[in-house]
C-alpha cells in the first residue's frame, strides 16, 4: 500500500506537501464538514491512515499533518475542523487505486479500532456525492449508483439522498 522508493518517493513527498500546504491555509473547497462532536473519532481516523498512505520517511514529528492538526486546534478548533476534512478528502483521494484487499484489511483495522472504516468515509466524502447533495438533483446512472451505494453504507446519513434516488428513479421510468 505505501510507496517508499524513487520517483513514487517524489510523488508521496509532493503529496504531503500539499496535504500540509492545505492544512495551513485552510483553503475551503472539495471537501466534507467535520463537526465539532466528531473531531476526535475522525482526528484518530486520519492519525491510522496517514502512515498507510505517506512513507515514514516524509512523516517527521514537525510536519505530521496530526502535529499540525493539533497546533491549529489549539488556536483555532473551526479551522482545525476545516482543514481535518480536507485531509480526510486527500487521504481518500490518494486510496482511490488501492486493490480491494487492501481496502478490506484497512476497514478491518479501523473498525477494530473503533473507526469509520475506509468504505465508509470513501462515501461519506465522495465529491459525485457532494456535488449531488449541492445541486439537489441526479444527473447520470453514474450518480445515481455513486448515492446508491453511499446510502448503503453503514453510519451514512441516507435521509437526503433517499429522495434524490426515488426522483431519478421516476424520472428514470418516465424516460
């Protein structure tokens, strides 16, 4: 799952870079609301998945997206909240291509710990499923099976995309 050599070495050092860079400056786009009663269940789920996703190597103590995390909430929790969710977008971003038994291992370790599983959040902070939500209505089959399965999904707050997938579904058999 982790890259640790070479160019894809680069790759990962860049990627965390930018993690940190968004991190700090807060910028709010792409991603999901972390509100203040789940923090810290979704600080530790970020906490697990950061060295799955980064080399250890890249991840010293001065610039773990957790220190920095923790530095901003100490100043600022709403920030601290922002920028969580925006790392939790990256981190599912940059899982978007691991094998499916990876992915089953890695939910496997997060709900034996108590967490969201990777599934889980993957729905929870899919950008089709947001940008559904902000528009009010289903476009594609694509959206459609995108919500669908976010639905599906354990601890999923289903009862605004139940109605978006019953209207696209009349709207569907009416075609």
């Amino acid at each position: 799952m982790r890259v640790d050599s070479g160019l894809a070495d680069f790759h990962m050092w860049h990627r965390n870079s930018c993690l940190l860079s968004w991190l700090l400056n807060v910028v709010s786009v792409g991603f999901m609301r972390i509100e203040a009663t789940e923090y810290e269940c979704m600080r530790s789920w970020l906490g697990h998945m950061v060295p799955k996703v980064f080399a250890a190597e890249l991840l010293n103590p001065e610039i773990h997206p957790i220190a920095v995390l923790d530095l901003m909430a100490a100043k600022s929790p709403a920030k601290a909240r922002s920028g969580l969710g925006m790392a939790i977008g990256d981190i599912v971003e940059y899982t978007d291509d691991w094998a499916a038994p990876d992915v089953a291992k890695c939910n496997s370790e997060l709900s034996e710990k108590g967490l969201p599983t990777l599934t889980e959040v993957r729905a929870r902070f899919s950008k089709v499923v947001q940008r559904v939500v902000r528009r009010g209505r289903i476009k594609t089959d694509d959206e459609f099976y995108a919500l669908r399965n976010a639905v599906e999904q354990q601890g999923i707050n289903a009862e605004i995309l139940w109605p978006l997938l019953e209207a696209y579904e009349i709207q569907s058999m009416s075609n």
